[in-house]
C-alpha cells in the first residue's frame, strides 16, 4: 500500500514537472542564437515592452498594429544580435570597463539630475530595474563605444585636401546664399477664364510697362494679389524658398528686369527682381573644422556598418522566432 502511493506521489511529481518545465520552455524559450550565445524571449519581451505600450495607445486597427508589432519585434531582434556580436567582439579583443567608470557615469547621471543614491533606487525600481542590472547597463553602455572607438573611429583620417574637395564641391553651401527683392503681378484664372480676356490683361500690363511706369505702379493698377496695394511687394527670398516654376523663371535675372506671365497654382504671374544681394561668402579656414566633423561623421557611419556587416557574416546567427 505505501509502495502504490509512493508511486503514485513520484508519477505526479514527474507530471508537474515536466509540465512547470514546459511552461517555462514557452515563457523563456530561445529567441535567436548568436555564436556560442543565446538571446532569450524574456529578452526581447523586455526591450520592446517601452514600444509595446506606445503602439497599444496609438490608435491603429487591429491588422496594422500587429504588422508593426511582427516588424518591431523583428527589428529589435536584429539590434540585440548585433548588440550581443559587439560584445563579444569586445571580450575577444580584451575591451573592458572598470567599476571606476561605472562608477563615474553613476555619479555624473545623478548629479546631473540632482538624485540621491535613495532616489536613483527607487526611480529604478519603477522601471523594473534593480541596481545591479542598472550598473550592468551602464557598462554595455560605456563598452560599445570604446570598441568602436578601437575598430572604426581610430583608423579615420580627414586629410586637408579632403576638406578641400568639399568645400570645392559645394559652393552653394559656403559661396553665401543669394536673395532677390521680388515684386509680383497676380492674374487670377478664375476671374478670367477666356484666353483672349487673359491675354488682354497681358498685353495691357506689357504695355504699361513699355511706357515707363515701374513696376510697383503697374502692379498697383493690374495685379489682383491681396499685396497688390504695396505695389507686388514680397520681399527678400532665397531660390530655396521658390516653387521650382517660379525659381526656374527668375533664376539668372539681374536687379530691373522681370520675367513673362507663367502659369502658377495662384493663377498667371509675373516676377519683377528688384534686388539682388549675394551672401557673404565663408573662407574654407573658417569652415574647416566644420567639414571636418562632418567628413568624419559620414566616413565612421559608413564604416561602422561595413564592419558590422562583416562581423555578421563572421558569426552564427539563427533567428528562433
């Protein structure tokens, strides 16, 4: 009689432990391997939960959100199976971060926001952080760009003729920007929808023009702009700020002179330049320092993503979702 309950007592044991097993299988199974390491989905779980809040309360239907979520979660996935290469990219090449520098950044996040060590805890504690977990995540933090410093950064060099070539290539940026004094004549399509009525206001204002009046007192007579009354007044504006029709048609216009009637989303127009002032333009000294940066920047970029890529086909990496 005891030998039967005992077996009884160890079949269920048996039974609820494979079946705990089970669940905590579902709950935390393997989301991605990444070489010798393992990305769990409690992982990705807690690094797309701050997402995972926001698409829920943006208002989307049912299919949309769980196209988002299925690419969002795919997305992240790939950020922390380049995040795990990095690291261990790191520990091969002997890239370390000392309790001192964690220590450091500690210090400098709660002076910057005036915590005390109390309110730091607590703050974490509301994130589901411990502090612990929170130092390990100040020294992913502080390691990933020590070894981009050591693999990418460090092997950049921005040469003068580099900046050179830039400044060259790019006059429209450092040449100083041009602006022009326009003044307009409005004809309104709708007030005149017959060509020939159209072409009269044309030649009438053609005409006016030929006798001598400026410009300003024809546009006072003719134009039907609400700014008609200013004479056609707009002011100074650079071509960057002109409908591409509109910049085609005064592009290359000196101070006095005017374009034909073109077609706009307004009506037909007519453009009279009236001043012309050329930008100051920025000496390459003065902008090297500049173009350098951005050199850099661009070149690190590019170069970060060419050695990621590589370290990506250097691994093993089997997605699991």
């Amino acid at each position: 009689m005891i030998k039967r309950y005992l077996l009884v007592y160890y079949c269920l044991f048996f039974i609820c432990m494979t079946s705990s097993m089970v669940s905590a299988e579902i709950v935390d199974r393997v989301a991605a391997v990444v070489n010798d390491d393992i990305i769990t989905l409690s992982d990705l779980n807690k690094a797309i939960k701050p997402y995972e809040e926001k698409l829920a309360s943006s208002g989307y239907s049912r299919e949309q959100m769980n196209a988002m979520r299925y690419n969002m979660r795919q997305e992240m996935l790939n950020n922390l199976v380049d995040r795990k290469i990095t690291d261990q990219e790191a520990k091969k090449l002997g890239i370390t971060v000392s309790e001192k520098e964690v220590d450091n950044a500690v210090a400098q996040l709660k002076k910057s926001r005036m915590m005390t060590q109390e309110d730091l805890e607590k703050a974490l504690q509301q994130e589901g952080l411990t502090f612990k977990a929170y130092r390990k995540k100040i020294r992913e933090e502080i390691l990933r760009p020590k070894l981009i410093n050591f693999s990418v950064k460090s092997k950049v060099i921005i040469t003068d003729e580099d900046i050179k070539a830039y400044y060259d290539a790019h006059p429209e940026i450092y040449a100083g920007t041009q602006k022009i004094y326009l003044r307009n004549i409005l004809i309104s399509q709708g007030a005149l929808a017959v060509d020939a009525l159209v072409q009269e206001k044309f030649n009438e204002v053609n005409t006016a023009l030929l006798s001598g009046r400026t410009f300003g007192q024809v546009a006072r007579q003719y134009s039907q702009a609400p700014n008609a009354q200013d004479g056609g007044e707009i002011g100074f504006l650079s071509l960057d700020a002109l409908s591409k029709e509109i910049a085609d048609a005064v592009r290359g216009l000196s101070a006095g002179e005017h374009t034909e009637f073109i077609q706009t989303d307004l009506g037909y127009q007519m453009f009279f330049v009236e001043k012309v002032e050329d930008g100051n333009p920025r000496s390459i000294e003065s902008v090297s320092d500049e173009i350098s940066k951005k050199l850099y920047n661009d070149i690190v970029e590019k170069k970060f993503k060419t050695w990621l890529k590589e370290l990506r086909e250097k691994s093993y990496v089997k997605n699991m979702l």
